[in-house]
C-alpha cells in the first residue's frame, strides 16, 4: 500500500482515502494482533500468555518471567536469553516465537550525544528513533515512530513526502524506546535510561491510535515511565480527539499547528483543509474540559 514521491499541493480525495486507508489498517491490526496465537512476540505479551505458552510446552511457569525479564534487558535474539535451556530456546523458535526485537540497521551520534538509529523491522521496513540526552545528563527522550512513512503529507517533512507505508505494532515501538536505551548506554558519558518518550519521529500517532495506546501502557507498566514522562504529537485527525478522552488517555498532548491562520496552515499541513483551524481548537476546549485531562500537561506547536 505505501505511495512513494508524493507531491506537494492541496489536499484531494486521495488523500483523505488513504488517510482513511491508514485508520481502517491501525484497527485491522488491533483485531489480528489480538488472534496471533499467545506468545508469538515476547515482547510486550502479558505475563500470564507467556506462562500459558510455556505450560503447553510443559515447561514450569517461571521460564515465562526469565524469558520476559531477559528480552525487556535486551536479548534481541532467543539465542541469547541465557537464562533458559538451549533445549527450550530451540523448541521456541520451532514453534514461531520470537522476541519481537528489531536489528539496529544503521546508527549516527552528533557531538551533543543525540543518537539517531534507524531500525530494520521484522519485515525489512526501516523506521527512525532518536535519542536526545539532556546537557545536564538527567534525562534521555527517546523520539519514536508510529507508521512506517505518513500519509499527511506536511510540507516541511521528508517522512511525509515518501507516503505511506504501514502502522507500527505496539512492541515495535517499544523496541524502539529499549533500542534508545542501549545506545545511548554503548556510549560512555550518557544518562543509562530513557526518562521521557515523545511520539514525534515517523508518523500521525493519531492516526495508530490501537498500537499507540497500548504501547503507551505497555511503556508505562513494562518500563515504569510516567503518563508525565510520555507525550503524543499530532497536526490533528479528525475525531481522533474524543476516542483519546474515550481512552483516558495518560500522556502529554503536543499540538503541532505550525501556523496562526487557517490559510498559511493549509499551505504548511494541508491535511488542515479537511480539518479546519476552528474545528481543531472547538475539540482541543471539549477535549481539554474533561476532569482528567486538567492534569495533564497539553504543548502548543
Ligand atoms: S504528521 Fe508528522 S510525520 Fe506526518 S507528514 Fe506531518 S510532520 Fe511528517
């Protein structure tokens, strides 16, 4: 499905349907994801699928925790969860699962300790994470992808001129997060753990709402971050704003409007013609009066 060399101009039908095409894509993988037999990926997989797993290789429940404890630490590979029996490793691999890691395709760091890393994916689709260490050396954030490619089309992003390609899995953007960690800790002055994660590398998060909200939880109670410490970025979806306060979501809200009126923004995100400047602030004041929302944090871009 990806479009490739996409051109600047106004916002048409096509887009709209392909904006349409990502959205339908995100629940499709939410509904398969959910039918994948238990396991598959350990990566982010509840604790109690990865010990149903071992139960019916009849293996004692607490492999399930030395499996997941050594893929969160970063085994990328089930050859190397050592902690398990080279016997048990093989019978895994023999029945599909695997750790849901990428491999690390190509790596740059600037003379500030910013790394970027691009990451080849399961099924060869590269995508682009960085990571920002903070000059004091207190914070690491780690800037994620959510689609491979982006179909908005915003004229100041390369992401968005290569089009579409496909949404991101929950556990491919948390390895993304766990990829920043290891990075940073191959270098020898950087913070040792990402403190914040921001959704703003390849993609509309609100347009892979599923995977974006379920890894947001899994970054949450896997990797013990803050609703405080985890921001969404957006140029805007339309209606993506009441299924967030539908989901409660526990996350900073950037709001990228990149313009003051209405016809510069069109010319900047000219995904804004279908999702006018007032349609976006009436949403942003219905979204933002909800209880919940007032404690946390909202970004104006
Ligand atoms: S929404 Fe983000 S990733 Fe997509 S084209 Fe716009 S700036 Fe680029």
């Amino acid at each position: 499905m990806a479009t490739r060399g996409v051109r600047d101009g106004p916002w048409t039908d096509l887009d709209a349907e392909l904006v349409g095409r990502a959205t339908r894509d995100a629940a499709r993988l939410a509904r398969e994801s959910a039918r994948h037999s238990p396991g598959t990926v350990v990566l982010g997989r509840p604790l109690a699928e990865l010990e149903a797993l071992m139960a019916e290789l009849g293996e004692p429940r607490y492999r399930a925790a030395q499996l997941r404890t050594a893929v969160l630490s970063g085994a990328r590979a089930l050859e190397e969860v050592a902690t398990l029996p080279r016997a048990l490793r093989a019978r895994l691999r023999e029945a599909g699962v695997r750790t849901g890691r990428s491999r690390v395709h190509g790596r740059r760091q600037a003379a500030d300790g910013t790394i970027k890393l691009l990451l080849q994916l399961a099924d060869g689709r590269v995508v682009e994470s960085v990571g920002i260490p903070s000059r004091d050396g207190r914070r690491l954030t780690a800037c994620v992808s959510s689609q491979v490619g982006c179909p908005m089309r915003c004229t100041f992003c390369a992401t968005g001129k290569g089009g579409f390609a496909r949404n991101l899995l929950p556990h491919e953007i948390v390895d993304q997060v766990l990829a920043v960690g290891e990075a940073v800790h191959a270098s020898p002055d950087g913070p040792r753990r990402v403190s914040h994660v921001v959704f703003m590398g390849m993609g509309e998060p609100l347009l892979n709402l599923p995977s974006v909200v379920e890894a947001l939880r899994l970054l949450r109670e896997e990797l013990g971050l803050g609703g405080r410490a985890l921001t969404l970025s957006t140029v805007g979806v339309p209606g993506a704003l009441r299924q967030l306060a539908a989901r409660r979501l526990q996350a900073t809200l950037a709001v990228s409007l990149h313009a003051p009126t209405q016809e510069l923004r069109e010319r900047i995100v000219p995904s804004a013609r279908a999702y006018p400047l007032d349609a976006l602030m009436h949403d942003c004041d219905r979204y933002f009066a909800y209880d919940w929302v007032k404690g946390c944090r909202v970004v104006w871009l």
